[in-house]
C-alpha cells in the first residue's frame, strides 16, 4: 500500500501507517530528515524541483531519479506501507505513486492506476516529466503519459488532499 502527502504531512502520515519506506521528492534546499521508525536505508531522498523543463538554477527530474525510484520500490517487501511524498503533495509524489504502481503490476491497466489515483484525491496533478521518463524506462509505449493525460489536472490547491493507492 502506498500512502502519498505533503512535506507537512511525513511524520503523522508514517506515524499513522506504520509505514517502513519513505520516498522524498524535495529540491536540496528543502531539508527533511528520516521519519522516527524508518530506517536510513528504506528512505530514498530524490532531489530534483518540480518542473518538467531545465530552469537555471534547478534541477530538473531526470531518467536517473526514475531509475532511483523504480529500484527503491522493487527491493520493498510490501510487509508494511511505503509514504510517498513532496514539498506540497500534488505532483511529484503523484507521479511518483503512479510509477511504482506501474513498477510493481506490469499487468495492471495504466488508465485504471490513474482513476484510482484521481478517485482518491482531487488535487493530483502528476508532475508529466517524471511520468513521461518513467513510462520510457518501464517499455509502456506512451500508455502512462495517456492515462495521466486522461485524468486531467487536478484543483488548484496550496497542499495536496493526502491519498492511499492500493497495490
């Protein structure tokens, strides 16, 4: 089970879940420690901006943070919850939930992980950047980039409705 939120969020969502793994999508800037309860090596600290072209000054997510990921979330045993989340909860961490779904259920339907995702939270906005490199490294021939196009931007919000996206 993946739990998504914001940067607010981390600590009550991993307290609440009992959750073992923890992504962080945060520019490096932004500092975040290891929630209590979670070991260094279950958190995966990405640092890249929320944007999805070069900005001087930024970094821009990259094939090598999705790589990152898609790793991190096929060593997880699933024996306990994984929390993903960014500084406000509504595009990266998103389209990082999305990705490990894809990641973890080659099988499963991508429109179906993208309604689900949508269903469980109004604000969703997956960041297209990542979505876009994930859907290259994970051979799914455009069928992510179609199904977050699909859903649509979400309502406009300062933080992210935080959400739970069953594997």
């Amino acid at each position: 089970m993946l739990h998504v939120c914001s940067l607010q969020r981390l600590k009550g969502t991993v307290y609440e879940t009992r959750a073992s793994h923890v992504v962080s999508l945060l520019g490096r800037e932004t500092h975040v420690s290891c929630p209590p309860g979670v070991s260094r090596a279950n958190h995966l600290w990405l640092k890249m901006h929320d944007i999805t072209a070069p900005l001087d000054g930024h970094v821009v997510p990259g094939e090598n943070h999705v790589a990152e990921l898609v790793d991190f979330a096929r060593r997880w045993d699933r024996a306990a919850p994984m929390v993903i989340h960014c500084f406000a909860g509504i595009s990266r961490s998103t389209a990082s939930a999305f990705i490990v779904a894809c990641a973890l259920d080659p099988q499963r339907d991508e429109h179906d992980i993208a309604r689900a995702i949508r269903d469980a939270s109004t604000t969703a906005s997956p960041n297209t950047r990542l979505v876009a490199l994930a859907d290259a490294l994970l051979a799914r021939e455009g069928r992510m980039v179609a199904a977050i196009d699909a859903i649509g931007r979400g309502v406009i919000a300062e933080e992210g409705v935080p959400f739970r996206l069953d594997l």
